[in-house]
C-alpha cells in the first residue's frame, strides 16, 4: 500500500498535514499553517526535499531520543519525525520518507470542514 500525505486541521483552527506509510503509520508532521494554500505547497516541499539525503537533520532530544527534522533548501523546516528508540530505527524512519514522499496520494479532511 502507498503512503500518502493526510491534510488536516489543528486544534486552533490551522491546517496541517502528516505523510504517513503504506501502513497508515505518520513518519513526517509538519508545521502550522494559517492558509491551505500554504499547506499544500509544504506538501509539495516534501514531495521534492524529501527524497535528498542532505535535507534531513538528525537530531537528539533531551531525553537523549533520536529524531529528524525535513528542511527545505533555503533550510527552512517542512516537517519533523516522531522521537524513536534509538538511531537504527530513526534511520528507518528517513528511508520511509524517502521512498513515499515523491509519489505519496493527497487525501484532504478538510474539504468538508
């Protein structure tokens, strides 16, 4: 099964979305957008920074939980990754971004919201 980018509404009224695997679990949250207009071209951030090794930024939490962040190339973040277990599985979470984010559906909640 494909992955896909879910787009969404936040709590405050903002849109955002989530890449998700082909097994519906979410490797990629983005921001906070005041338009959709906006959203959707984060989306399409994704689509092109996220196949490029050099546009991820692995990073520790203060935890010491490994995570990664998305930048596009004027560095600025489209998305962030869940906190993992250790650098293994985080690494996994990259390769999953990579091989859905080009060709990952667009299915949009807030059409009827």
């Amino acid at each position: 099964m494909p992955g896909k980018y879910v787009l969404g509404l936040a709590k405050n009224g903002e849109f955002t979305f989530n890449l998700k695997a082909g097994n519906s679990q979410t490797i990629l949250t983005s921001e906070t957008y005041k338009a959709k207009k906006s959203a959707l071209a984060g989306v399409e951030s994704v689509r092109k920074n996220g196949v490029l090794d050099k546009r991820f930024e692995r990073r520790v939490a203060k935890d010491g939980r490994p995570y990664f962040v998305l930048k596009a190339s004027h560095d600025q973040e489209v998305g962030r990754s869940q906190m993992y277990a250790s650098d293994a599985t985080m690494e996994n979470g990259i390769a999953s971004v990579k091989k859905n984010a080009a060709d990952a559906a667009l299915v949009d909640t807030t059409v009827d919201a």
